[in-house]
C-alpha cells in the first residue's frame, strides 16, 4: 500500500504571494491533518479535514486555509506569505476521525520544504 | 494554551532502557500520541492513549496518567538506531474544536 505523498517536495516563493500544497492520503484513509515544523516552534497543527469537511483546527491566522476531496486528497493553501512561515509542511492522515482508538493512527507524508525569501 | 513538556535530551547506553517522561494540561483531554522522528525525516506513529494504564507494543511501551496529566514512553533493548527525537502531543478539546499539541520533543541519543 503506497504511503503518503505530498507535492512538491521543495518550494521558493517571495513574500507576499501565495502556495497551494497537496498531500495524497493513503488509500482508505479519510482524514488528513497538516502540521507547521520549524526549529524554533517545533510541530505545530494546522487543521483537520474528514469527508470534505475541516473537523478540527490550531491557531494559525486566516491565511492558512485548506480543503479535501471527495477522494480525501487535501491541499493547503498559504496567502501573502510572510518570512515566517518558512518551514516544513507536514500532512498526516489516518483511518477515521472517530473516538476508537485505532482511527487517530496518523501516518505522516515526507513534507514540503517551503522557503518564503 | 496547552503547555506540554518534556525532556529536551537524554542519553541511554545500548542494550538499556530508557524512560522519557511528558506532563500536559489536563483540562479538555483527549489523548496522547508518542511519535519518533529521526533527523531530517518526518515523524512516525508509535502510540496513542486515551484510557490509563500501559500499552506494549514490542520494545516500545506507552503509559498514561489521565488524572496526573503524565505519561511516560519507555524503550527497552535499546539500538542505535533508536536515536531520535521522540516527540509528545496531546489531542484535546477547546471551544468546539479539537486541536493536537505537540511537545517540543525529546533527542535521545544512544551511545554503545
């Protein structure tokens, strides 16, 4: 069973534009979640989609937005990128966003590696 | 905010074990995940503890404390390949939402 796979791997972007990341989740997995790394504030969670719909969400700014798909493919969207959110990009999805306990088995993609100059 | 924390590092010989413990806020719980992630690579799913007591899987144990807000993961046998950063995070629940928090993480370094 193919992992996780997220697109593109590496990205450069100058100040004030914007980014779309995509993740693929693996087949049969229904909930995609996206992580913020960076050195000095570590992982951090962005948000949580389940069956098209954000379930959960962290405390990040406007800017940051996502979606899914019917396929439970997931983008992020960043606009007017700052130096700040220079970092790794994480996706992680998993069975089911329900209470049982096998549903919250995240497995996490390779990451984008965004560098906002 | 959810103040979660652990050690930032540890130092275990090979063939030890070793324990590394995670405090957190309890308020609004709703479990508690144990990730490894080696340098440069992203992070991987060891645990998940919703109820109290300890779950063993292989040379990896998990522990949660709801009530003391701790947890520990214990590493027995340990190999080199077990240096890592192992990273706590906490999923809880907060004006509707349930959000997961992460420690800043753990860099066990195995030594022969």
């Amino acid at each position: 069973k193919a992992g996780v796979t997220q697109t593109p791997r590496y990205l450069i972007k100058t100040r004030g534009q914007q980014v779309t990341l995509s993740c693929s989740p693996i087949s049969g997995h229904r909930s995609v979640s996206w992580y913020q790394q960076t050195p000095g504030q570590g992982l951090q969670f962005l948000f949580e989609y389940f069956s098209e719909t954000q379930r959960n969400k962290g405390n990040f700014p406007g800017r940051f937005s996502g979606r899914q798909f019917s396929n439970s493919r997931s983008e992020m969207n960043v606009s007017t990128l700052e130096l700040g959110d220079s970092a790794l990009y994480l996706c992680a999805s998993s069975l089911f966003a329900s209470g049982t306990k096998g549903a919250y088995e995240q497995y996490f993609g390779p990451g984008t590696r965004l560098t906002v100059t | 905010g959810q103040n979660i924390d652990q050690p930032t590092e540890m130092t275990a010989t090979e063939g030890a074990i070793v324990q590394i413990n995670c405090t957190y806020q309890t308020s609004g719980f709703n479990g508690l995940f144990w990730y490894q992630q080696h340098a440069g690579e992203a992070p991987t799913f060891l645990s998940y503890n919703v109820l109290d007591g300890l779950e063993e899987k292989g040379r990896f144990s998990s522990f949660l404390s709801r009530s003391k807000g701790y947890s520990y993961l214990l590493l027995k046998e340990l190999q080199m390949k077990d240096s890592a950063s192992y990273l706590c995070a906490v999923r809880m629940s907060k004006g509707g939402y349930q959000k997961v928090t992460f420690g800043t993480g753990t860099k066990l370094q195995v030594i022969p």
